[in-house]
C-alpha cells in the first residue's frame, strides 16, 4: 500500500507540473498576440492619420509633378556640361602650373623683383610694363629653347623650357599667384571736359566755408613760392582753414622768419599734382613765401606735364591765394 502511495504521489506530482507549463505556454502565446495586435493597430493609426494629413488633392499632385517635369526639362544641360569640362580643362591647366619645381618658381620670382626694381618709379603702370616686357622676353627665350633641343646658348633645360612656354603662354596670372606676385592694378582718373565751346565759364564754386576778402582766393591755381610750412605734414579741413593758417603765420611770425603770403590749398579727393616729385594728397595746405609770386599752373595742366604724369587731370584742382597783396 505503501509503495501505491508513491507512485500516485509522482504521477501526481508530475501531472500538475506539466499542467502548470502548458498553461504558462498558453499565457505567453496569448501575450504575444495581444502586442502583435497593439503593434498593427498603431502602424494603421499612423498610417491612416497621415494619409488623411495630405493637403494635396490628386490634382495638385500632379501639376507638382507636370513642374518637376517642365523644370528639368528647361535646365541648360548642354551648357552646365560646357562648363563642367572648361573648369576640368583649366584645374588642369592650374595643375600644370603648380607642378612647376619650386626652384623654378623661386627663380622667376627673383628675375621679375629684380625687373622691378630697376624701376625707378612707383607708377603701377610702369611696373606692370616691366613685368610684360619681361614676360615677352622670357617667352621669346623658351620658345627658342623648345623648337631646338640641341640649342645650348640657353641656361634654361629643355623639360624646364616646356612648362615655362605653357605657363607663360596661357596661364599668367596663375603663374603670378603660384610665385606669389601680386600687382595692384592701376587706377586711373580721368576727367573729360565735354564744355561747349561758346558756353561761358561758370564761377567756380570753392568747397568749405566761405573766404573773407583778404585771402584773394584763386580756383584752379598752383602758385609756387619758398616753403614757410610743407603740405605734406600740415593738413585743413577747408581753404578758409589754410588761408587763415597762412595769416596767422604772418601775424605770429618772429624776426628774421618768413612770413606767409601764398596759400595753396589741395580740395580733391583724389590728390592733387605739382612739379615737385611728391605726391600730394586731399586737404594739404601749403604755406609759402615769394617777393614775386609766380604760377606753376592755371585752369589746366600742360600736355607735356601729362605726358610724363598720364594719371593727371586736366582741370587744375588745387586753389591758392595771394595775401597782403
């Protein structure tokens, strides 16, 4: 009886573990399923929410796409190809001009500062036409060098003489930029006296604040005179300005001091010219002194001072005046 007791408490015992394990099976199973569902339930919501979001009907729609259509239709496709192969063409052609050894780079650079430096003056335009004679030269001198490779007269080597012609020939400017050379360019102002003929010449208006009688102001006059005071280190706001300035030097002048009588006052902005070599700029004043005062210029600079001062303007712009006279 004993032994019975046993094996009905295994049989038991085992029934009711694998009844509680099919039934945890069955709750697992029936989870999953619950999620899955809550998870496609979501998915339509969204979906179904975003599809009834969409502010386009189905006619807008497809005039949207009829415009993509037509835009891209019109887009310059032959032209935006032109340019795509003409920016390769010139990266190369840059290339070709930064692959030049930078010896080579450094001895141009050299050969050009030393052309410019035998350039006595500071004219820009001048400069820049040393550096093009040199660069005619230059060019002249590869050219030779890479139509004959037996040419031993040269000091420049055959491949060397190769890169130079097509650096020279068509890539100046990089070439400038990879040597690192840069000129300013060069401004020129240049005045046009388009006046009638017979039209009378109008009183020329002096900016600033009017003159008092005794400044016996002069427009369009340069006169010349023994420096009491340099222009380049003494500047005002207007003539009346310097023309006081050049009374009160005379009033205030001690013995055995030049006293100022001749003012010469620069109104534009773009500088003024004189015989002297400096270059003068706006709101000089120079005060002067001349037993006999004598004129550098009136109303109009001279063709030969313009041929050999081509940035200067035809209408003399400085004003002067005549003090104690």
């Amino acid at each position: 009886m004993a032994r019975g007791a046993v094996e009905w408490g295994r049989g038991g015992a085992g029934g009711k573990f694998c009844c509680s394990f099919k039934r945890i099976t069955v709750v697992v199973c029936c989870v999953n399923l619950v999620a899955a569902l809550l998870v496609l339930r979501t998915f339509y919501t969204s979906f179904y929410l975003v599809s009834s979001s969409d502010p386009f009907s189905v006619d807008q729609l497809e005039r949207i796409q009829e415009s993509i259509r037509v835009r891209r239709d019109a887009e310059p496709v032959e032209l935006v190809r032109a340019v795509r192969k003409l920016r390769k063409e010139l990266l190369k052609e840059e290339k070709k001009v930064l692959k030049l050894p930078q010896p080579v780079k450094q001895k141009l650079a050299n050969e050009i500062l030393q052309k410019l430096r035998s350039v006595k003056d500071d004219n820009v335009t001048k400069q820049g036409e040393a550096v093009y004679l040199w660069r005619v030269e230059k060019l002249k001198e590869v050219k030779r060098v890479t139509s004959s490779k037996s040419n031993l007269n040269s000091s420049i080597p055959f491949q060397e003489a190769k890169m130079l012609k097509r650096a020279l020939a068509s890539n100046w400017q990089v070439l400038l930029e990879a040597i690192g050379l840069w000129l300013p360019a060069d401004v020129v102002h240049t005045e046009h006296n388009d006046k009638p003929e017979n039209e009378e010449d109008l009183e020329e208006i002096i900016p600033g604040r009017p003159l008092p009688p005794e400044c016996h102001a002069e427009a369009q006059t340069d006169y010349d005179g023994a420096a009491v005071r340099w222009g380049l280190t003494h500047h005002q706001e207007s003539a009346a300005d310097c023309c006081q300035a050049c009374l009160d030097q005379a009033k205030h002048a001690k013995p055995g001091e030049r006293k100022c009588n001749i003012w010469v006052y620069c109104p534009s902005e773009f500088g003024c010219y004189s015989p002297d070599i400096y270059k003068h700029k706006h709101q000089e004043c120079w005060l002067k002194q001349a037993e006999k005062p004598r004129l550098n210029f009136k109303h109009k600079y001279s063709e030969s001072y313009r041929n050999n001062h081509p940035n200067a303007p035809v209408v003399v712009p400085w004003i002067s005046g005549i003090v104690g006279a």
